[in-house]
C-alpha cells in the first residue's frame, strides 16, 4: 500500500527518530503553518513499519514537547495497513512561526527540510505579526510613568494610550515599556 507523495507538507520518514520527525514537522509548520509527518514509511510511500510503534509514539510527543519552542501542537496516531505493519502519522499546525527545535530553525524547501538562515527566520518573524521588542520583559521593575506624562505634555488620555499594551500577564513590565 503507497501513502503517497512526499511535497512541501508531506515528509517519510523510515525509521522512528525523534529528532528528524521534530525537525521536518516544525519546518512544514515554519513554511506552510501545517504539516505531516509518516513515520514507517520509504521514500517512495510505502509501509516499512515501525517495531515498536506505542514506544515510537510516546518518544516522538515527548521531543515534540521537549524540544519545539514556542510550543507546537501535535498530534500522533498509530496506524495500520493491511499486511499488519504499523505506521505513524504525526500531524501538526501553528501560527507561532518561527517554531525553533533545539536552538535552530528549519524551513521546507519542495520536499526537503533546509536549515533556515537568518533572512528566513527575520521574514518568518515579521510575517507572523510578532512582537519581539513587546514581548520581552524588561530588565528593570520599577518603572515610573510619571517622566513620561511630562514628556507627553501631561494629559492623562495620552498617558493612559502609551501606556496600554505596555504590561503581561501578571502585570510585569515588557522592553516596550523600559524603552519608552
């Protein structure tokens, strides 16, 4: 039984290495914010099998969780063909892009997994409407906005509005603010 092709979203994978199955599904989601991976399968889309598919499984959603960050949700089914070998599927989607694994990050290039450069990563930043400067917590914790009303002139409305979007959760203080 064939599974397919492989393209910019479909990767084979023959044997059951964490690390590779990571690396490829966190650069399908980088390139095209979904992908999946068949674990078991040779490069021409046929069943090989997987030995131990529920030790497999458990390996491949402990690295997913391990080592992608931001954190990337995941999905891995064991499945079957008709001869009884088992196969992985292992599925993915996000709009965090960048997905980093293991301090690097990766992109698909037609059906292969490339290192991403820094031009890549930059792009993938921007196009997913992060915000590096916004989300970083300052280095100081005391922050007084009362400088900052006098350099706006002093009316509380513009206080109020370069203020907003200034803290995170739990009321820390983001760079934004240490900036300003």
């Amino acid at each position: 039984m064939g599974i397919g092709k492989e393209s910019g979203t479909v990767s084979f994978v023959k044997k059951a290495d964490p690390n590779v199955v990571v690396r490829d599904l966190a650069a399908m989601v980088n390139s095209f914010v979904h992908g999946t991976v068949y674990v078991g399968i040779d490069a021409e889309g046929n069943v090989s099998g997987v030995a131990h598919p529920e030790m497999a499984s458990q390996d491949i959603e402990d690295a997913i969780s391990d080592s992608v960050q931001p954190e990337l949700e995941a999905r891995v089914e064991r499945m079957t063909e008709g001869s009884g070998k088992y196969y992985l599927k292992v599925c993915a989607e996000g709009n965090g892009a960048p997905y980093c694994v293991m301090g690097h990050y990766h992109m698909r290039n037609g059906c292969k997994t490339v290192r991403a450069m820094p031009r890549d990563i930059a792009t993938m930043y921007l196009s997913g409407g992060a915000d590096v400067v916004g989300d970083m917590a300052s280095p100081v914790g005391d922050l007084e906005f009362t400088k900052l009303l006098g350099r706006l002139g002093g009316d509380g409305e513009s206080l109020e509005l370069a203020i907003d979007g200034c803290f995170r959760s739990g009321e820390e203080y983001n760079l934004c603010a240490y900036l300003m």
